[in-house]
C-alpha cells in the first residue's frame, strides 16, 4: 500500500476521497444528466459502494479518482482521477484517466484542468508512458475532454465494454490513447 497523493491546480485541489464527499458523490451518481451514458443512475446504496470502491483502489495503488474540490469555496464537485480497470480487453493493462463532474461545474475548465494534473501524475510521478480514456461515440463532453489533452482516438482500437452485455445501447466504447515518448538522453547527455 502506498500514501496517497493530493494534488493542487490554480482553482483545485484533487485529494483522497473522505468520508464527507459521500453525499456530494451520491447527489452526482444519482443525477440523471451526469449519468446520462452510463447504464445507470446510483441510488444511495451503491453509491456507498462505489466510495467503497475507490477507497480500496487508493489503497492498493495510491492514486485513485480523487475528489475534486474547488479552492474557493472548499465546494466537492465530483472526481477526477486515474484507475487501474479490472476488466480484460486488448488494451489492459492499463491505466485509464476518467472524470465525473456535477452538472454545476460544467463549463468552467475544470474537468480538463484536473485532468491535466492527473496526466502529469500518470506520466510524471508513475512513470508510465500511457494513458487511456474510454467513452461512447455519443459522449461529446467527454471526448472534448480526451481531445483538450491531446488524446487520439484510433477506430482499430475502439471495443465492446465487457462490463455489459452484447446488444446493450451503451456497449461500444471508443478507445482514446496518450503516449509520451520514452525519455531518450540527447547524444550531448550521453554516456560515451
Ligand atoms: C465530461 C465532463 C467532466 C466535461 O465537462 P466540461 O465542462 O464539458 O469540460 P471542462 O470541465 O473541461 O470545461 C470545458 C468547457 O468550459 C469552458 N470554460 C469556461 N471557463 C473556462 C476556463 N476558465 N478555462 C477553461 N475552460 C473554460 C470551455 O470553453 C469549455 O466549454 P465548451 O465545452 O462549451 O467549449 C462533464 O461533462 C461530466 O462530468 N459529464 C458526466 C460524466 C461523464 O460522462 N463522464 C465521462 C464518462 S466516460
């Protein structure tokens, strides 16, 4: 188990979810608009669950989706963070970046602002040299997001989620990928 990170941007700071995000979190998941492409709204319960959730993977890993939290006004507004998936598909292993933000802080920067900071994370703390994010054709806000950070998206790549069944409206997703070059020391750095 490693300690988990927070991390601060000019208008957020993203921390480990904490037991006082769950209401915040149950009023988002239960929130027809912002679960409009997943295949359900969450009632309580599983909200519970799903803090649960993201508890044990900031347990495991010492990342997670963190709770985003606007600086002025100490407001939750939902998460954004980094996740391990734990389903198989070509593309898995991985580490997938995905954001779930309250219909009121749309609009303002913030989903890819928080975003950002989870990249440089991936990529600067992790040392991984992907990420991926993962959607459904009609999910425009979130491919925005995707295309804010300069993910690409390659239709050889895009899959059926294996989390739902065949047929379902929701099943075809589009496989969005970040890759940084390994670092290479320029021929002046290295070692003769
Ligand atoms: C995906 C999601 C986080 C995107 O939210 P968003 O507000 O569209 O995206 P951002 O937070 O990056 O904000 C960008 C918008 O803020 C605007 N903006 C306003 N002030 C800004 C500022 N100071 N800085 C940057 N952008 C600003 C931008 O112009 C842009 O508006 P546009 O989309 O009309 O061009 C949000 O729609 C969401 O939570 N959806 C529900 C959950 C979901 O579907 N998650 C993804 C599952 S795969």
């Amino acid at each position: 188990m490693s300690r988990a990170a927070t991390l601060e941007t000019a208008r957020l700071l993203l921390r480990p979810f904490d037991d006082d995000d769950l209401d915040g979190l149950a009023a988002l998941c239960a929130d027809p608009d912002v679960m409009r492409y997943f295949p359900e709204t969450l009632d309580r319960s599983a909200s519970e669950k799903f803090a649960g959730r993201i508890k044990a993977h900031f347990n495991l890993h010492g990342f997670g989706p963190w709770s985003v939290e606007v600086k002025r006004g100490g407001r939750f507004v939902g998460f954004v963070g980094l996740m391990v998936p734990t389903f198989k598909s070509h593309f898995t292993p991985c580490i997938e970046i995905c954001w779930r933000l309250a219909r009121v802080a749309w609009g303002q920067g913030y989903g890819t602002e928080a975003a950002r900071a989870a990249e440089d994370f991936a990529f600067g703390v992790l040392g991984r040299d992907e990420i991926v994010s993962m959607t459904v054709p009609a999910n425009l806000n979130s491919r925005h997001v995707m295309e804010r950070l300069g993910m690409t998206h390659e239709p050889a790549d895009d899959f059926d989620h294996p989390n739902l069944p065949p047929g379902h409206p929701l099943c075809r997703h589009l496989l969005y990928r970040k890759r940084i070059a390994p670092t290479v020391p320029m021929p002046s750095e290295a070692r003769i």
